[in-house]
C-alpha cells in the first residue's frame, strides 16, 4: 500500500485498512453427523421415529417466540419473503429509513432456503429407523439489527434441527460506531468513509478489531435470536464458529471525485495489462515458477472482469474461490481481496492441540476464527501485491495522444515532414530503437534534407 500512497500522494488525504464484510458460521460440532445427531436424541430420550414430531414441534415455537419478539421490539412480525433471490439487506436498509430506526432490531424476515438436516429412515441392518443426513429446504429466520456496537448486521438462524446460524458484520460499520463514541467526525455512506478528521486513531481501531474476542462477540447474539436453545439442546452444546468469507479493503480517500476519476481509466488500463495469469497467481500466493510463469501444481483458473460499478469501474481478478479487485465510488480507490478458500494460502501455525512452546509448521489457514488474524495478515498481503504493481502506473497520458503527435504529418521552415508510421514502414526501426541495449532518450518525426534523401532524427 505503501508504493501506491506514494504514487498519489498530492491526490490523496488519508487512507484506512481492514475488515469489510465478514461472515462467520456457527455449528453445532456432535450433531453435524448422524451417529452423533442419534446419540443426541437418545441422551434426551428421543425416539428416532419420534425425531421429525419433536423437530417440527420445536421449530414451531422458535418461529412463535421469534415473532412475539419481532412486534414487541419493531411493531411488525416476521416478515415472509418468497424467494431467496430477493435482497434482505435492501429490504432492511428500506424498512429502517421508512420507519425512522435509529438503533436495535430492524426487523425479522422468513424465507425458504437450503439447509442440512436429518429425517429417519428404517434400516434394514437394525431392524429400526436411523438418522439419516439430506440437503433440505427449510425456514431461515433473518434478523437485522442496527446494533449499537457494530451498526448494521444480521443474524440467519435454521429454524430445523440441527439449528445452524450464520452472523454477518462488517468492520466498516463497526468502524463508524467507535468513530461516533470517540466523538471523531467523518462522512460515510455504507461501508464508504469519503471523509475523517483522524485517519490514524481510525486505522489503530480498525487494528483493534483483530484482537476481539470472537466467539465472545458470536455467543453473546445467541440469547436474542435463539433464547430457546438450552431448553432444546441442552446445557452441553455449544457453536463452533468459523470465519466463512472475508473481505479486506484497503482504502485511499482522495482529495475529490475529480482527482480520482482523472486516473482511472489510465489505472485501470495499467491493472488489466500488468494482470497476467502469473502475476494474479502471485498476488493471490499461488505456486509459480522462479522465471514467474504457472506452475504444473497450479490447477486452479485464473478469470479478470471489467466492469462499471456503482459510479466508477472495477476490475476483478479470480483464482479459483478468492478474489483480488481494485475499483473507485466518489472519492475513495478501494482495493479488497475476497477470501472464500482459506486454505489455498499456506501459513506458519501450530498444529491442533501443539503446544505453544513447540516449533510452528507451514499449514494451510484455517477457517476457524482461531485463525482470524492470520487471515488478516494474508488478506493484507494479497492486497499489498496488488497495490504494488499498480503503483508502477506511469505516464497518464491516453496512449492515443501520445501516438498522434508522431502519427500526423507537420510543417516547419516551411517544409512538410511526413509522419511516422509505426505499423508500417518505421516499424523496423521503432523495433530496433525499443531494444534496451540501445540508450535512446526518444524520437521525433523532425525531418533533415541531405540531397534527395529524407531521414529520421534520433534524440
């Protein structure tokens, strides 16, 4: 990030790096198999072919108690939503502007959706029905809150056994809460900060974030979306949690829209020639070869995208499931690694259950949030690789300005020059005078008149 701060430093005003969007996932570890799902039910006394009355039962008076909640806490009950394919988060952000919510719950809304699950089949073998594990389609419940520690977030609950949850928070968001308790002024909209009186107290807490304590943060949601579940589970169980997808963004707050729009289509040009499969393969830590090309190990697919986006333009790099991309909103160039597939990068940890004080391995990263900070620190890196080669951006000039002023024919001391044609006839020589072992300060398409020949001037 460095190089390219540098780059643009009488562009730009500040700049802040760390967590946008996250997305943790919480499991019930015993009961993500069947044998452990069976052995669940007989502790609780729970025949397996009383197992779907007892489910729906349960999941009945979550959907109940949800919705008692819902009309104390935001005056309308669980929202049905028909298909999955409509955005919660557009819905929620319209419901709070309409209703003027200013902290607390949004609202709840209900959609079908795919899950994991269990139903009894009778085995053969036993001569009684098992637990078997099946992709099923079944109620989620969508919480969104504006909460008054981490802003905007939600919170996705199963509502059939085996109960799995998902949290969604972003650090920008977060981010905007500390700013209003430090009583530091700024200007945002979203997960965009165009504006902040104190960009280095605003990184130091975006740092802080990486020491929370997570499954803290994850459990302490539980008693709001899911108060039942020490009366259906018991005592004994509790979530695993792990960091699903991330996204890091590195953002440079320039001094307007117009200083950064001057440079992006030239920026983005420079990002989409310099992409080459082998350098996106390295910005995203992929093997390749000591002379850069892919290496024979590497079998995932390397994809680039351009495209307009909000009000400015991205390009997107993909090697398999995570992401590199850098694009422009206002006056904010954000570049954001994606992470979906934790364990493509390799990093230097201790293996499960190792002790402390014994010498750390190079292990894939892991998706547990024991890994939270280590995933910061790749992200990071991803994104310094790729900032790094943007910053070689040179000269900002359209290449078709440049290339018209030898490409048109002129006039002096009242002669015409003819003009260069670099397709053409010249091309030999614009080949010979590109090499690198000739010093050459540059050309032009002065002309001299020795007798009847015409040459071309070398300066």
């Amino acid at each position: 990030m460095d190089e390219l701060i540098k780059r643009f430093s009488k562009l730009v005003k500040g700049y802040i790096s760390g967590f946008d969007r996250i997305v943790f996932k919480g499991m019930l570890l015993p009961l993500m198999y069947s044998q452990g799902a069976m052995d669940f039910c007989r502790t609780r006394g729970i025949l397996n072919k009383d197992y779907k009355a007892w489910m729906m039962k349960n999941t009945a008076e979550i959907v109940e108690f949800t919705d008692q909640y819902a009309k104390s806490q935001s005056g309308q009950g669980i929202i049905p939503i028909s298909t999955w394919r409509i955005r919660k988060e557009e819905l929620a952000h319209d419901r709070q502007q309409n209703e003027g919510i200013k902290q607390g719950l949004i609202g709840v809304w209900s959609c079908q959706e795919g899950g994991s699950s269990y139903r009894a089949s009778y085995c053969a073998k036993t001569g009684y029905p098992q637990l078997q594990n099946y992709q099923t389609r079944c109620k989620h419940l969508y919480f969104y809150f504006d909460h008054e520690e981490f802003g905007f977030m939600n919170v996705r609950l199963q509502t059939w056994f085996p109960y799995a949850i998902q949290v969604h928070l972003n650090g920008r968001e977060w981010l905007r809460r500390q700013l209003e308790s430090e009583k530091i002024g700024f200007c945002a909209h979203k997960n965009k900060f165009f504006q902040i009186d104190d960009y280095a107290k605003a990184q130091t807490i975006l740092n802080a974030q990486l020491d929370s304590r997570w499954a803290d943060i994850l459990n302490g949601f539980l008693p709001t979306v899911f108060p039942m579940m020490k009366d259906i589970l018991g005592d004994h169980l509790s979530y695993y949690w792990t960091m699903w997808q991330s996204e890091w963004a590195s953002d440079l707050i320039f001094n307007s829209p117009e200083d950064l729009s001057s440079i992006m289509d030239s920026l983005i040009r420079h990002a989409h020639m310099t992409g080459t499969s082998a350098r996106v393969l390295r910005y995203l830590d992929r093997p390749i070869k000591t002379d850069g090309s892919p290496d024979f190990r590497s079998k995932d697919e390397v994809v680039t995208r351009i495209n307009r986006f909000n009000d400015g333009v991205r390009i997107r790099h993909w090697v398999g499931n995570n992401s590199v991309k850098v694009y422009n909103e206002k006056n904010v160039l954000r570049t954001e690694m994606t992470m979906n597939s934790p364990e493509k990068f390799r990093v230097h940890r201790h293996k499960q259950g190792q002790s402390p004080d014994e010498k750390k391995s190079r292990l894939p990263l892991r998706k547990g949030v024991a890994d939270v900070a280590l995933r910061a620190k790749v992200s990071s890196e991803v994104n310094d690789r790729f900032m790094k080669d943007i910053a070689t951006l040179g000269d900002q000039t359209p290449a078709h300005e440049i290339i018209d002023k030898i490409t048109r024919t002129r006039t002096q001391d009242g002669r015409r020059v003819r003009a260069l044609d670099p397709t053409g006839k010249d091309r030999d020589l614009l080949k010979m005078i590109a090499d690198p072992k000739f010093r050459l300060s540059g050309i032009t398409n002065k002309s001299l008149r020795e007798g009847q020949q015409e040459r071309i001037v070398i300066y």
